[in-house]
C-alpha cells in the first residue's frame, strides 16, 4: 500500500515540489534561458526531493518542445518519463549504491560516448553518489571534466562531502533542505482531501 502511494504521488514537474524553491526556481530559469550547467549535484536530508527533482530536470531537458520548465507531458519522452511510464533509453539511472565500482564507472563512460537514441540528451542520473568509489569517480572525472555537447550528469546524494572535490568542483551544487513543517502540514491535509499523497514522513523534522 505505501509503496503503491509513494510511487502514485511522485511528483512530475518542479511547480509540484515543495519547500525547495531555491533550488527549482533557478533550476527553472536555467531552463527557459536554455542555460543549464552539464551536472549537478543535489544534496540533502533523506526523503526531501533529490531524486525526483532529477527525474524531473530530466524530463523538462529532453521534452520534444523543451529544454523547457514545463515539460508538455505529451511527447514520447515525456510520456515515458511520466509516473508511470516505462522509463527512457536516453534517461540513464544509475544506483551508485549497487553500482558504483570503477567497472560500472567506466561502463557508463562508454556509453556516455554514443549520440542519444532519440532525444535532446543523454542524461545520467547517479543516485547515492557518495557510494561511487574513489576509483569509480576518477574513471568519471574526465568525461564529467569535458562532456560532449549531449551529455548532462545528475549526481543526488545524502553525503555530498564524499563526492571527490574534483568531481564536486564541476557540478553546479543544490543543497536541498528538510521540508518545513508547515510545508508538509498543508500539503497533507490538502493531499487527504484530494486523496493524494505527496511526501515521506523522515522529510518533516518533528
Ligand atoms: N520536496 C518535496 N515535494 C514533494 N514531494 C516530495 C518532496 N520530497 C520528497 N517528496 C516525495 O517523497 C518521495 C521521496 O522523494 P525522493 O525519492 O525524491 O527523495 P530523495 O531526496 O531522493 O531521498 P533519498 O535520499 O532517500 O534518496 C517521493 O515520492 C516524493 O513524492
Ligand atoms: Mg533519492
Ligand atoms: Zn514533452
């Protein structure tokens, strides 16, 4: 049942993530100005958004009508990066917690070197970034140092102090923070009355 919640809830687009505005709304300028960095990194408290918020930037880089701050939600990739879509061949997740060895590190440095298969960009998404090991992030320093043009990488991570600094020093850094209180008290009773769900008990400090 949580599970089902938590996946049906997720939110698509940044307007829809709340108490982190000092990361989506320059996030969203970037967007429209077609101004966005090749990689990031979002750090912050468990539960409080990295993941989806990469998901999303994701979503609104590879739009057929974007780079754009509200994905259309129409075009294929939009609809394969929605909720419940089957996911995209040119949006690569990777969880550095189950692979983040220099093996996998170089793996998707060769694949970082082919054209995406469709869209804008191949986007890489590490997520637990801080369990890439230090071997496995100096087989990625060199492309995350000079991307091809169709490259974008998204490093998320609890523990952004064990990204190596060189790698850190390339990305544009979010620090994301615990939703506040009050944030998470209207989102839920506005989510009971509209039978929706939106975010994890651990993000709220109480
Ligand atoms: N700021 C937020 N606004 C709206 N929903 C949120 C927010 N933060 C978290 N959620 C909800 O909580 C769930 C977990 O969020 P997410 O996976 O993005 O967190 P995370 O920061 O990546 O956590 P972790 O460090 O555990 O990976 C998502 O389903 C999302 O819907
Ligand atoms: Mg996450
Ligand atoms: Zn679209």
């Amino acid at each position: 049942m949580s599970t089902a919640l938590y996946r049906r809830y997720r939110p698509e687009s940044f307007a829809d993530v709340i108490g982190q505005e000092h990361v989506t709304e320059p996030l969203m300028a970037a967007l429209s100005k077609n101004r966005v960095n090749h990689a990031y990194l979002f750090s912050g408290p468990r539960g409080c958004g990295k993941t989806t918020s990469a998901r999303i930037l994701a979503r609104c880089l590879n739009c057929a009508e974007g780079p754009t701050p509200v994905p259309c939600g129409k075009c294929d990739s939009c609809v394969e990066l929605a909720r419940n879509g089957s996911g995209s061949l040119d949006v690569i997740e990777i969880d550095a917690a189950s692979h983040g060895g220099v093996d996998d590190a170089r793996d998707l440095r060769e694949r970082a070197t082919f054209a995406p298969v469709r869209d804008r960009y191949k986007i890489f998404i590490i997520d637990e970034a801080h369990m890439v090991t230090s071997a496995g992030f100096n087989a990625l320093l060199k492309i995350v140092e000079e991307p091809p043009e169709h490259i974008k990488f998204i490093f998320a991570t609890t523990e952004p102090d064990k990204v190596i600094g060189t790698i850190r020093s390339r990305t544009h850094h979010y620090p994301f923070r615990l939703v506040p209180r009050n944030r998470c008290w209207r989102t839920w009773t506005g989510s009971v009355r509209r039978k929706t769900f939106r975010w994890r008990p651990e993000s709220c400090p109480w």
